[in-house]
C-alpha cells in the first residue's frame, strides 16, 4: 500500500486505541451522547483497523519468511509460504481500500425502479414484464419489501411501464448500476421463421428520498388530472377519478399514479416519485461532468444509453461498461443478479479508488 494510506491508517488506530481506553473506563464518562457517540465511531473504524493489525502481520510474516530464502534445504517450502502469505496480504488490502472510500449518501437508502418498454413494441412489453420479474426476485433474495406504485399493462402480457418502490437496506446501493437501456435478443413466440428479434428496455433507479430531503416543487410549476383507475380489474379498477397525473411544466416529467383508491394517496405517491426523478435528473448530469468512469458505469438512464444485452438463444447476458460475459441468463432473470452486479460494485470501487489517490498524488 502507499505510503499515504498507511499513514491514514496509523492515525486510525491511534484513534481506535484511544476510543478502547475510554470505553473501558465506561463510568468515567458522564455524558450518555458522547458514550453514543464513541460506540458509534468505535463500531465504525473497527473493522478497518483490524484488517490493518492482520495486514501489518503479514507483512511482518513475509520479511521473516524471506530470510529463509537463503537456505537451500527450505527455500521451495519457503516460497510457497511467501505466495500464500502474499495473497492473504493482497486480500487484506483490497479489503482496507475499500472501506476507505467515501460513503455515497444514496447507497444505503430504499429506491424507486421505473421500468419502460422502448423499441419493440409487444416484445419489449412482454421484456419489461421479465425485468420486473427479475428485480422482484432479487428482492425476494435480499429481504426487500416491493411496492407496485404505478403500471401500464400490455395487451399481449408485460408491462408498457411499471414505476415500483423497492424498501430495504442497500437497495439502492445494488441497484444503482441497473439504470440505462436493457437490450433483449430473442424468437417472439409470434414469429412462425424463428428470426431473432432485438427490442429493448429502459430501466432508472431514483433514490427514495425522506421529506427533508425532496426536491422543494412549486405547485404553480404542477399541472394535475384526475381520471379513473383502469386496469385488469379487481384493485386496479375504480368508479371515482381517484387516479393522478402531474406534469412538471419546467422539466417536462409526467407522473401517473393510481395504484391507490385515495385520490390524496395517489397524490402522495406521484409527487413522491416526481421529486426522486428530477432528483436523478439532476444526479445524472453531476454524473456526466465527473470522471468518465462514473458517467460510463452509472449511465444517464436514457433510451440509447445501452448497459446491457440479454440473448436468449446464447443463454448469455452482456454487460457492456466492464465488457463482462457470462452464459448464466436464466439464473439472472431468476433473480441471481449479483452475478453482474458485484462486479461491478467491485470496478467502481476500484476506479473511484484510483480517483481519489491520483487527486491526492496531484495535490
């Protein structure tokens, strides 16, 4: 590691120590907000400084082994050691950057999933209807609770477009990367000559924002209808015009919502949603002006913003921005996404890392 980040390092175990010692003589702090708030930064550089106690050991192990080296009888038993001991080393590091990277204030909030049939018609409905399927079975995985906000059903099946609400730890933090176009390649069960057909997907993740945090909206900006519910029946159909559509005169975005059989409800829900789009909006150009790592793996979530490709005949899924390939299509839409998306966790953290030390080394 650099010398920098060891250094950084030093001072946080220094830290860490100091906090043990005061935690351990507990009735000597009088104030239970500053006992809080120890714990609380106790808890957090824990784990860094004790990857960084293994790592220093390691590295200590190494400088001892090598001197084996010289021992002829030994020396191939001793390289073997260095290499494991070297991996272990390596493997503590990658784990010690990464923690030290600053936090994305989004990454541990819930979000909203707005998925869109584009270019394909009937196919990129019946497309959309497989991508919802997919994220509600990564939520399922993960322990995360959905909410249908709004849909537009297809005649032929799947969804002209469905906006859900995906509640749970980090959800937004692994969805993030699932904005952007969605590529299908595939025979539609209509076509009689078995020709591969391409329809395509768009898919935006918006932060689920706490009310503090909404986008301040002027209600002389809103233009608001009321119609009736409609639907496949059951819930979805309503006899008062309970449901809503506000347009954003300045931005132009148009929420529809009438998943509820509360006018006031479905209200909410809209201006919910209209605030975490022109939030995004606004994110996606701050993306754009930032290094073009952030623009390429975040994207912008527009329709020729392809990320993704998912073939049928190949049972394979290509993810363009880290050029990743893998023939495991039919456990991805069955809701094994980490497949795809811990990559590229992992080259975002990376490339961030990079970053932040090159904007250091400038300085």
């Amino acid at each position: 590691m650099k010398p920098s980040i060891i250094s950084k390092l030093e001072i946080l175990y220094t830290r860490y120590k100091k906090i043990e010692f005061t935690l351990s003589n507990i009735n000597k702090i009088s104030n239970k907000t500053e006992l809080k708030d120890l714990s609380k930064e106790y808890l957090k550089i824990s784990k860094i400084v004790k990857y960084f106690i293994n790592w220093k050991k390691y590295k200590k192990d190494i400088q001892v082994t090598k001197q084996l080296l010289e021992d002829i009888e030994i020396k191939k038993v001793a390289e073997e050691e260095i290499r494991k001991l070297e991996s272990y080393k390596f493997s503590l590091e990658k784990k010690i950057k990464i923690l030290l990277l600053p936090n994305d204030p989004y990454d541990r909030k819930s979000c909203f999933v707005e998925i869109r049939a584009a270019t394909g018609g009937d196919e990129a409905a019946i497309f959309a209807g497989d991508l919802f399927r997919m994220y509600s079975r990564y939520s399922e995985i993960n322990r995360w609770k959905i909410n249908i906000i709004n849909m537009s059903e297809s005649e032929k099946g799947g969804f002209k477009e469905i906006i859900i609400k995906i509640t749970g730890k980090e959800a937004c933090k692994k969805l993030k990367f699932e904005s952007g176009g969605h590529r299908v390649q595939r025979v539609p069960e209509t076509e009689s000559q078995g020709r591969i057909h391409t329809s395509t997907c768009t898919v935006a993740i918006m932060p689920v924002l706490p009310i503090s945090e909404e986008f301040k909206i002027n209600p002389s900006d809103l233009k608001i209808d009321t119609f009736r519910s409609s639907g496949a029946g059951g819930q979805h159909v309503n006899t008062t015009d309970s449901a809503i559509r506000i347009t954003h005169i300045p931005t132009g975005h148009v929420v529809e919502c009438q998943d509820e059989r509360s006018q006031h409800k479905n209200k909410a829900k809209a201006l919910s949603i209209l605030s975490a789009r022109i939030h995004a909006a606004e994110l996606a150009k701050n993306n754009a002006k930032n290094a073009s790592m952030r623009k390429s793996l975040l994207g912008s979530g527009e329709r020729s913003d392809r990320k993704r490709t998912y073939n049928f005949p190949q049972n394979r899924v290509t993810e363009h921005r880290i050029n990743l390939t893998v023939y495991r299509l039919n456990e991805i839409l069955d809701g094994k996404l980490d497949i795809l998306i811990n990559p590229m966790l992992e080259k975002y953290q990376s490339d961030i890392l990079s970053s932040s030390l090159k904007k250091k080394n400038e300085n």
